[in-house]
C-alpha cells in the first residue's frame, strides 16, 4: 500500500512537472509581449495576462470560410454569434465551439428577407439576437432558435433633422428593449429607438472644439476658403456597447491627430479627444479616468513629419480603437485596430495589462475589429482580414488580477491584499496592487503605510488623503505646541524687521560715507518696505554695492535651486527625479543677465541715467522678495494635502508680484523715467530679452552647423587620401 502512495505521490509531482514545462514553452512562444505603461509613459513588461486557446474559422464547422467579419457577441450561455458580412450571413457557433449555424435568408409575416450586409450584433439576456445590417437599412430580431421575430425599419419622426443619415452599423440593447444605434454618417450622436422600434432621441452628441484664433480667422474667410478648411462638426461613433447597469460605452476616432496626442501626453481628464466614453442615460460621459494616462491605447505614440494626418501606418499615430469588450466588476477591454493590441483597464480607468499586435502569428491580427467575453472571462478576439476569431484564456497571473479585482469591488479589502502581494511578486511595476494594498492598509488605520503603497504607484489622490489623516494623528500629540511655534515665529520676524528699520537708520546716508558690507545688506530691508526713495538713495548716495547686490543674488538663487529640489509629493504630483541643478543655476542666472544687459542697451538709447552697473545692483536688490517667499513656500509645500495647496500658490504668487513690482520701482527710479517712459521701458526690455534669446539660440545652432559641415569636409579629405 505504501508503494503504491509512493507512486501516486512520484506520478503527481512528474505531472506537475510536465503542465509547468508545457507552460513554460507555451509562453515561451507567444508571438507578442503583454505590458503596461509607467508613469513617464514608459512600457514596461508584465507577466503574460492572456494567452491564445484557440483560433476558429468557418471552414471548421462545414461551412465556407468567414469572409471579412465585422462584429460578434457571446450570449450568457456562451454561444458565439458572428457577423460574417463578406458572406452576408450571421454564424451562430454552440457554446462547445462544436457545431455552427447560419442564419441568412429569412421569413417574417409572410416575407422573404435576406441579409445583405451585417455589421452589428447584439444578443440579449433572453437571448434575442438583434442584427444591424448596414446596407438593407435594417434591424432584425432573432429568437435564440434563429427564427425572425422583428424587422424594424429606418426610423420615421418630426424629430429628426432634414440631414439626418441612417445607415446602422452597431448596436445595442438594454434590460427594457430600448435599442441604442451606432449609424454611419450621423453626427448627431447614439440614435436611441423605443422598445417598439419608433425613434426617441440621441444620446450623446460629441461635442465640437473650435479655438478662439480659429473662430476670428473664419470671419475673416471667403467661402471658397472656408470650404477648403476643416469641417467643424462632431466626430461619428464608430461602435457601442452596454453594460448590465445600462451604461453605454462608445468608441469613436478623430481626424485631428495632434489634438488627440495632446490629449493623450498630457493626461487629459477632459472628454473633448476621449476615445472611449461612457455614457448614462441623459448623455453625459461618467467614465472615470483616474489612471496615469487617459483609456486610450497606447501611449507611446510617434508622430510622421505631417503630423499623421493621413498616414495610417502602424508605426504612427495614436491607437485606432474600434470596439470595447465590458468585463467582469467593470473591467472593460479597448479594441485597436491599427496595432493589432488590446488594452483592458479597471472601472478607475488604470491600464491592467496590453497584449496582441500585427502579424500572421496566433495571437497576432491583420485586422482587428471586434472582442468580447465569455462567461469564463475568456477573450475572444475577431480578425476581419483573416476571417478568424483568436480565443485568449486568462493565465494564473491574470486569474490572480481579476480575483484581486473582484475582491476589491465586493469590499474584500483585507482579502484583496493577500492576492494583490501575490501579484507584486510577479509583477513589481503593478501599479494597481499598490493602490489596492494602499487602500487595505488606510482602512485599518495604517497610514504610513498607506502613504507609501500609494506612492508607489504615484497616486497623488489617495497618498494626500492617507497623508492627512497621518498628519492628523502626529498634530493629535502637538496641539498646544503648534499655535506657541506660530506665534513664536510671527513674534521673531516682526522683531527681526524692527532692528532692520533701527539698523538702516543708523547708517549713515551720504555718498561718501564709508559703509560696510553688512550695512549694504541690511539696505535691502529698506527697500523692499520703500522701493521709490529707497532706490533712488541705492545709486544717488551709493548706499549699495555689486558686492552686496551679488549676496542677494546668491540667496535668490540658492532659494530657487531649493524650490527645485524640495517641493512636496503632493504639490508636484510627481516622485522625485534627478534634478540638473547646474542647469537649473544656468538658467537663473543667465535670466538675470539678460535682464540688465536689455534694459542697458534700451536705456541707452532712451537717454536712462544708469549704466549698466547701476541696473545690476538695482535688480538684483528687487530679488529678495522671492528668498522671502520661496523658502518658506518649499517648505510648506512638505506639509500641505491637495485641498490646501493653495496657501502655497499664494506664497509663490506674492513673492513674484512683489519682485516684480520692485524690478519696475528700480527701473522708474535708476534711469528717473516719468510713468509712462518706464511702462514702455520695462515692456520692450521684455521684448528685448526675448530677441537675445532668439540670436543666442540661431548662433548656436549656426556654430552647430558649421562644426558639422568643417567635420564631414574633413572626414571626406581624410577618405579620399
């Protein structure tokens, strides 16, 4: 008996053994990559979410090959519907994959119909299969036994606009019969037709963004020019689906690539570009997009020389999404077709994981076109070009992520962490993980270490309200001390401003009186309290010096370098990266220098009294506004949750305005400009500025060029002897 348990116990383990190499080859062969982006839009490999099961074509049920299928659907029973609209048929495969049926001409009361040319399903709980077919102009009700039950015709209402076009491409269907129509050449929105068939409305229209440079030009246009311009008009949905809540999801694409881009790199919330929305029953757009980047595909986009406004190669542009697979506890799957991928992301709008792409491989497409999912939270995925259906089936790592989302969704918190910790070993760059880890830990009352699972994963959100909370508890033991430190530091700047004023008062005032380089400094607490007598005793009675002027450079550029390097998490709404101080301190003070250089060479020309000098130690003088502000700002910025970062702002504000205000004082009082002289002054010193930026800049470049062309004579002379 012992034997034999020794046996089983060897036959099980070389079992195991022999799935787990199985696997290993089997994932090793998958001709594509599965990935998610980082933060900085970067792709970063993950652990395989979806592997390919099975592809399935038509000629594997005795029937001719699919030819150019458009759409498809699963009903709940798991019975695969096709539209094969090269064929004009809809293939209705069993829920085995077994056996297949067609359903192509038809009787209804009494008549013949024929399908023409199918583009869009939709298969109800009850399992009604309605068919859109695009060129007959009609809609057509199945039984789940394939026998026709409806026809429902091109929709006739007062209500429609004269230009309204009908051409019913997608569509879906929710709990109450209400039919939702993606119609081709409709700018008006999703047409909305009654459970009868009789038109409703239209439910979310896109809405039309013209900019205001562009709306002044077009009145100046004739209308032959305005004919030869873009169409300001909504862009057409190209696809729709329904969730169980009743939610619609659309998906639509855009001819203005650039706005598309933009929209994407910036990490846009704004709907204008979205290429998925999701939309309630008034219309509106409810989808969340609280990931790093918006749903939309991929990220890392390259651009042609165009701009890629009619390129449509697969190496440029942003994503072409033309369908949306819904998921399981609001997991939904974006469909593009220009790269052959699919992007799932959760009900937060965070990427899960990207997989797929261009080929002839399986796992790969020619022409991807639709996607949806089974009940065993298989993918399936439908080639138009190929004729083939791609079924994908979760791997352990993506049952790990749908079970750690389940959990989440249902409040599990507690339960969620452990999977979630199971996932950050196979995948560390899991952002997902460390929210949802994050979260379990702010709910017991962790929030430290909340604080640092969301930081991880670079969500300002909840880090701020962890944070607060944190920051709640350590004030909890110091609420006495606090209001003293306030007070105390209100106590010690006043007294500090009071011995400036003494000491300043004190110092002697003529031109020729000996003054040190404390009572140089000290000056500038005078002046930024008085700038108009005050600048004008800093050059008439010489009561500054570039030595001290320098001083109060050195501290604004040393605040400033500071700014750079210790804003707070939440402010920036970044993690802290490697920052090129020098860079950084070239910058400032070359601004600087071009400030006085500009303003020496206009004041010259304007008859201004003070030489180049004089603007120096004068500007410089203007800059301890921001050494007052900015340190203590930076500073502040460390302590402040996303509600209060406006006490920040202020502070930054304040010290800007006030130095700004005492640069004009210096210039009005250096150069003893009347109002208006030093209003123009200070504007063209400005323009000055930006036009030696300018030369810099195309001397440079034309060192650069001249380099380049000395090399390649060089390099020629060099090969040819």
């Amino acid at each position: 008996m012992k034997t034999v348990k020794k046996l089983l116990a060897i036959a099980a383990v070389l079992a195991l053994i022999f799935s787990l190499s199985i696997t290993a080859f089997a994932y090793d062969n998958i001709p594509y990559s599965t990935y998610v982006y980082n933060y900085d839009g970067e792709p970063v490999e993950s652990p395989h979410a979806y592997v390919p099961q099975m592809v399935i074509d038509g000629s594997k049920f005795g029937i001719s090959a699919f030819l150019s299928p458009e759409d498809m659907c699963i009903d709940s029973n798991g019975n695969v519907y096709v539209a094969d609209t090269g064929n004009a048929r809809v293939v209705v495969l069993d829920s085995a994959l077994q056996n297949a049926r067609v359903i192509s001409e038809f009787e209804f009361e009494g008549n013949m119909y024929k399908l023409t040319r199918p583009t869009g399903l939709y298969v109800t709980e009850k399992g009604e299969l309605y068919v859109a077919d695009s060129t007959g102009i009609n809609i057509y009700v199945f039984s789940r036994e394939g026998e026709c039950i409806k026809v429902i015709e091109k929709p006739q209402s007062t209500l429609l606009p004269d230009d309204f076009s009908y051409i019913p491409s997608k569509i879906s269907v929710d709990k109450a019969g209400r039919i939702y129509i993606v119609s081709t050449g409709n700018t008006y929105g999703v047409v909305a037709l009654n459970d009868e068939g009789k038109f409703s409305t239209f439910i979310g229209a896109q809405k039309v963004g013209i900019s205001v440079i562009d709306k002044i030009w077009r009145k100046f246009m004739t209308k032959e020019q305005k004919k030869r311009t873009l169409s300001y008009v909504p862009t057409n949905y190209n696809n729709i689906n329904i969730d169980e809540k009743g939610f619609l999801y659309v998906t639509a694409t855009y001819s203005d690539i650039n706005a598309v881009v933009q929209s994407i790199v910036s990490r846009s919330t704004d709907n204008r570009y979205a290429m998925i929305k999701k939309l309630n029953s008034s219309g509106e757009d409810v989808l969340i997009r609280n990931g790093a980047f918006p749903p939309g595909g991929d990220v890392e986009i390259s651009l042609s020389t165009d701009g890629n406004a009619t390129n449509t190669d697969t190496l440029y542009g942003p994503s072409s999404i033309v369908d949306v697979a819904i998921g399981r506890n609001g997991v939904y799957t974006l469909v593009d077709q220009k790269r052959g991928k699919l992007f799932t992301y959760d009900n937060s709008g965070n990427l899960l994981y990207a997989f797929g792409g261009s080929g002839y491989q399986t796992g790969t497409f020619r022409q991807l076109t639709a996607a949806d999912y089974d009940a065993q939270n298989r993918l399936f995925a439908l080639d138009c070009n190929a004729g083939k259906i791609t079924v994908f089936a979760p791997t352990g790592y993506g049952a790990l992520v749908d079970k750690a989302i389940s959990l989440s969704s249902d409040r599990k918190y507690e339960e969620a962490v452990e999977v979630y910790e199971q996932i950050l070993l196979e995948n560390s760059n899991f952002d997902l993980a460390n929210i949802g880890i994050g979260t379990a830990k702010m709910r017991q009352g962790k929030y430290e270490e909340a604080m640092y699972y969301f930081k991880l994963a670079n969500d300002v959100d909840n880090y701020s309200e962890a944070y607060s909370e944190h920051r709640r508890q350590i004030l909890g033991d110091y609420i006495l001390v606090i209001p003293l430190v306030i007070v105390a530091l209100c106590f010690g700047i006043g007294k500090f401003f009071k011995f400036a004023k003494k000491y300043n008062a004190k110092t002697p005032n003529s031109k020729t009186a000996k003054r040190s380089f404390m009572q140089e400094f000290m000056y500038a607490f005078h002046i930024i309290f008085r700038p108009f007598d005050g600048f004008w005793e800093l050059k008439r009675s010489k009561r500054g010096s570039v030595k001290s002027a320098s001083a109060i450079l050195s501290l604004a550029v040393v605040s400033m370098l500071f700014r750079e390097v210790g804003l707070g998490y939440i402010y920036t709404g970044e993690p802290k990266n490697d920052t090129n101080l020098l860079l950084s301190l070239g910058v400032l003070l070359g601004v600087v220098a071009i400030w006085c250089i500009s303003n020496w060479c206009l004041t010259s020309l304007m008859y201004g009294e003070g030489g180049l000098k004089d603007i120096y130690v004068a500007s410089c003088y203007a800059l301890l506004p921001i050494v007052f502000f900015t340190i203590p700002a930076t500073v502040l910025s460390n302590f402040v949750t996303q509600n209060e970062m406006m006490f920040v702002d202020f502070f930054f504000v304040i010290g800007y305005i006030w130095t700004g205000f005492l640069l004009f004082c210096a210039v009005l009082s250096t150069h003893d400009y009347q109002l208006g002289t030093n209003v123009a002054t200070v504007v063209m010193t400005l323009v000055g500025m930006v036009i030696i930026v300018f030369l810099m800049l195309l001397f440079v470049n034309l060192i650069g060029q001249m380099t380049s062309m000395v090399s390649n004579i060089y390099n020629e002379i060099t090969f040819r002897l």
